[in-house]
C-alpha cells in the first residue's frame, strides 16, 4: 500500500527561529510592494530622488548591524573584525553590487508593472537559482524538486495568457468578462481605467511582454538569483567563521559604495543631498519604506545563513496570494483568471518542494557531503539523509546567535 506523502515540517523548519523568519520575510516583502506603489504619484512616477532612498536604506542596515554586533562586543572589536576579513569585504562587491541594481530596478518596475504582476515575474528567477545552486553548493536537485521548480515557472507565464477564446461566446454584457484582453475577472474595476494594451491606470497587468520593461524585470531576475546564490555561498562557506553581523557590514559597507558610485554616474551625487531632495525623503510614507526594506535586509541575511535561496523563491512565491488580493482592496487593482491560475499553480509547485526541500547547513566540521551522496540526490530518490538533517553544530550556532 503505498504512503501518503507528508510535508517534512522538520526538514523545511528546522527550528522555531526558522518558522519566525519565513514569516517575517514574507511579509516584509508583501508590506514593500504595497508601501512603494502607495508612495506613487498619480503618473506612477516618485517625488522623491529613489537612489538617495536605497543609499539611506543601506546606511540604516549598516548602524543596525553594527549595533547588533556592538551588544556584546565592542566597536573596537568590529573595526578588528573588518580589519582582518578585508579580503572577504572584498568579495561582498559582488552580491553589493548586483543588490544595488536590484533595489534601485525594483523601483522602477513597480512604477510600470502592478505589485502582484511584478512579483510574479521575479519568480522567474527560480529555474537560474536552482542551477547555481547546484553549480556553486554541488547540491543537486532531485526530480521532484526540478518540477516543482519548473511549474513555478509556469505558474507565472500562465498571467500573460489570453483567455479570449475561452469567453467569445460569453455575453458581452457580463461584468465578468473584461473586453479589452479577454481575461475574467474576478474582481470588478472601472472599465475605463483598463486599457486595450493590457494596463491598469498605467501600469503592467497583462504579464511580460517584448518591451524596455520586460527588459528591466529580466535584468532585476538575474541579479536576485546571483546575488541570492552568491551571498549564501560567502554565508556559508568563504566566510563561514565570520560573526554574521560583521558580513552584514561587509554587504552594506560595499553597497553604500555602489549607490554612491550610481548616483554619482547620474550626476546627482551633491544635489541629491539638498534640502528639497531630503525634505522629500523625510515624509512618513518613504521613511516607512526605507524600515521596511532595512528589516527585510537583515532578515535575508538570517534566511540564507538557517535556511536557502531556494526556499527563499517559494517564501516570494506565497507572496503573490497576499500581494493580489491587497491590492484589490487598496488600489482596487482587479484580479484575472489567468491571475487566479499562476498563483494556483505557483501555490501546488509551492507544495510539492514543501514535501522534499533542499538543505543547505553552513560550512561547519563534519558537514560535508560525500559523492555518493550526491549521486544518491541526482538520482532523485530523495533518500539520503546526509543533507537533509540538521547539524548539531549548526543548532548550537543558531541558539548562540543574538535572536532577531
């Protein structure tokens, strides 16, 4: 008689601590989406400098950490630490760099595209991120995980689906119909807010499209997959022994840089420090964002050092539910058949990884994975435990660990 397959709570939560900071993270991310595309004038565009927003936000993460860090340990003694990981400060312009351009594309593309669109493009980014995790971590993916990730994936092209030939025959008349793309909807708005080119109010609805946009949404993709992967390898391996706050002021040191270097590129690197750009940048609505994306910035930190960038796709994948459903009651953004499938999709995809997840533990003695194991995952029987179990070392570092 066969088994009833059951979701490995342990393998994929390890601990109450791991539980704590899925949540969080998801719901950092959600409350982002939503706080950028309310900061929006009528035209979608920002009143404030965003580059000045992303550098001040990386200044915030960078006295959190160090603050964190300086609880029971010296300022003296992060100097130190920095002093002798110079090498690994080094290492973090790479995943600082790629972050930069994310968080300055994200929002750009949020002016274009409608949070739950934008969120479902990004989950594009899972198929690149399974590749370089097996390339970079030699953890190879088993059958069920490469489907599960490869219906993610069209999960999220079913948004740019036409469903026109489904409803020809329906009555014109019907509001579940909408006429200008042939997609139901679900939730209803006012027609002329929808236009034939698939926008909502100006923005993206309909999906990717061959355009600058989608061009920009694919370049915000690869670098989320790089520096996600690239960021953990540094977590996990090259700078393993390394206090996680002090790579956090690694990460952030080197992004402070690389927002400098992109506002002075753009020829804004004094005048985006007057008193009109910073009175701009002290309103309530975009200081709220720059907490937010702070939180969210230590919070990924903690996610890649307990869990994996894998998990972390499938944790924005759950985003997209809270996301389109926020946004119908906020900005009355309207929900479409083929909005309601992708995220069905993405939801199922999001179980069947859930019963065989990836386990990534941080670089610690007695942690290696030997190549029969290995060729026992690529196999795909999903039968070695020489991964997929906990660590004891790694369970004392978690608890020594100050708790987020």
């Amino acid at each position: 008689m066969a088994v009833a397959a059951r979701i490995n709570w342990g393998e994929l939560f390890p601990s109450r601590k791991s539980i704590f900071i899925f949540l969080t993270y998801m719901s950092l991310f959600v409350s982002q989406g939503i706080l950028v595309t309310a900061s929006q004038r009528s035209d979608n565009s920002y009143s404030y400098n965003t580059v000045l927003v992303v550098l001040l936000t990386e200044m915030l993460k960078l006295v959190i950490s160090a603050g964190l860090y300086c609880r029971e340990n010296s300022f003296s003694s992060l100097i130190a630490r920095v002093v002798e990981g110079s090498s690994v400060l080094l290492l973090y312009f790479v995943p600082a760099f790629l972050y930069c351009l994310y968080n300055n594309l994200a929002f750009i593309n949020l002016s274009t595209f409608d949070p739950t669109t934008y969120y479902l493009l990004l989950q594009l980014r899972v198929v690149i991120t399974g590749i370089l995790f097996q390339m970079i971590f030699k953890k190879y993916l088993s059958r069920r995980q490469w489907f599960s990730l490869l219906l993610l994936t069209c999960g999220c092209m079913l948004k740019q689906w036409n469903f026109s030939s489904l409803f020809s025959a329906s009555n014109a008349s019907e509001a579940l119909v909408d006429k200008n793309d042939g997609n139901a909807m679900v939730a209803g708005a006012n027609p002329a807010d929808t236009s034939v080119d698939g926008t909502f109010r100006g923005k993206n609805i309909s999906g990717f499209d061959l355009s600058f946009s989608a061009l920009l949404i694919l370049v915000q993709t690869v670098c989320s997959c790089l520096a996600g992967v690239y960021n953990e390898y540094l977590l996990k391996r090259k700078g393993s022994d390394i206090n996680i706050y002090v790579q956090n002021v690694f990460m952030y040191l080197d992004s402070i840089v690389c927002n400098l270097l992109l506002l002075l590129l753009q020829g804004e690197l004094i005048g985006a420090f007057t008193v009109e750009h910073l009175r701009e940048v002290a309103k309530f609505e975009v200081l709220i964002i720059m907490l937010n994306n702070a939180a969210i910035g230590i919070i990924t930190s903690f996610f890649l050092k307990y869990m994996n960038s894998i998990l972390k796709t499938f944790a924005s994948a759950l985003e997209l539910m809270f996301t389109a459903v926020l946004c119908y009651v906020l900005f009355a953004i309207p929900i479409y058949l083929n909005t309601m499938l992708a995220i069905g999709v993405v939801s199922y995809a999001i179980y069947l990884y859930s019963l065989n997840p990836v386990v990534n533990l941080a670089n610690k003695p007695g942690n290696q994975v030997s190549a029969d194991d290995r060729k026992t995952l690529l196999k795909g029987t999903g039968r070695s435990r020489a991964t997929n179990t906990s660590d004891t070392d790694e369970e004392d570092e978690s608890h020594r660990m100050v708790e987020v």
